[in-house]
C-alpha cells in the first residue's frame, strides 16, 4: 500500500520543497524515485492526510491510529441511534444508556436491571465497521468482579448477533440469570 504514493503520472515535488517530518531535514533521492532521510535512516513517503513526509512505519502508525478514531466515531453513532430500539425493549424498571469505559475507547450501549441484591450490567458493541460484524455482549457482574462475553451455543467463539435486537435480548435474559442467582 505505501508504493501507492509512488506511483502514478504525478512528477515528483522538488527536492528544496521537501523536508521529513520527524527531523526536519531534506532528504536525498534514492532508487525507484524514492526520498531516504539520511538523518532518521529512512525512507519518507508522503503522508496525504497532513502533507508530510513521514517513515513508513510513521505512516502505518498514523493510518491506524485514523481508523481507530474512526471504528470509535462508527461506534458512538450506532450506539446513540440504536439506543431507542434497546430501550424499547426493556421490561419496566430496567435501564439502557450509551457507555465508554474510557477515552478513546469504543462505545456500547449498556444495559442495566433494576438496583438489587447483585450489581450487575451488559454491555452491547455494536460492529466494527457499517455493516459488517454484528453486535456481540459482554456482561459485568460487579458484585461477583467477574466479567466475560456471550458465546455461541457450542461456547468456542464469542457470539455476534446480527441486529441490536437480538443482542439485547441474549443481555436480558443473561442478566436474569445473573440477578437470579
Ligand atoms: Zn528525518
């Protein structure tokens, strides 16, 4: 993927316009039409989003670091506009809301039974990316301090479910059990 900035019919920037984004410094050409910072001893490919010449593996840093942002961004929608489905589905005295355990990390939709004896919520990821996955639920029991996902019926694989509905129905009816014991 990096060669893509490489090739094509666009003629390379001049040299004198170009500078690494780590050090500062002015590469020098190299083989195949590529710039090589001698300072930082790396190769530098132009990096689009912010148009600096930055290392490959800076590159592959910044394009994980972009699509992290955009998995949380993905999940805090789906979370929000789901969240009317989930409730409606609730039985009186239940509760649902949107969650994020910690910044920068994705969003949930949390499902929680009415204060009682055991302090317990499930937690619904929606899936990674539009339309693809499905949803999957992870209960925690804080008054046992344990917590572990929904598995398939076989038990190897965490469960996926393919619309919010199903996932929150497996929820409830694993918090009724949880609650019951
Ligand atoms: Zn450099």
């Amino acid at each position: 993927m990096p060669e893509a900035a490489e090739s094509g019919c666009a003629p390379q920037p001049a040299t004198a316009r170009i500078r690494c984004a780590r050090c500062g410094g002015t590469p020098t050409t190299a083989p195949r039409g590529r710039w090589w910072c001698p300072s930082c001893g790396s190769y530098l490919i132009l990096d689009v989003d912010s148009s600096g010449w930055v290392s490959h593996a800076e590159l592959d840093h910044r394009q994980r670091m972009a699509h992290n942002r955009r998995v949380v961004a993905v999940s805090a929608r789906l979370a929000a506009a789901h969240l009317p489905e989930v409730r409606s589905l609730l039985p009186d005295g239940w509760s649902a809301a949107t969650s994020q355990a910690i910044s920068g990390a994705t969003h949930t939709i949390a499902i929680s039974p009415p204060v009682g004896a055991v302090d317990v919520s499930a937690y619904l990821s929606p899936p990674a990316c539009d339309g693809e996955g499905g949803w999957s639920v992870r209960i925690h029991n804080r008054t046992q301090g344990v917590g572990f996902p929904l598995y398939t019926a076989g038990g190897a694989h965490a469960a996926t479910y393919s619309t919010v509905l199903d996932a929150a129905a497996a929820a409830i009816t694993a918090l009724r059990c949880e609650i019951a014991e």
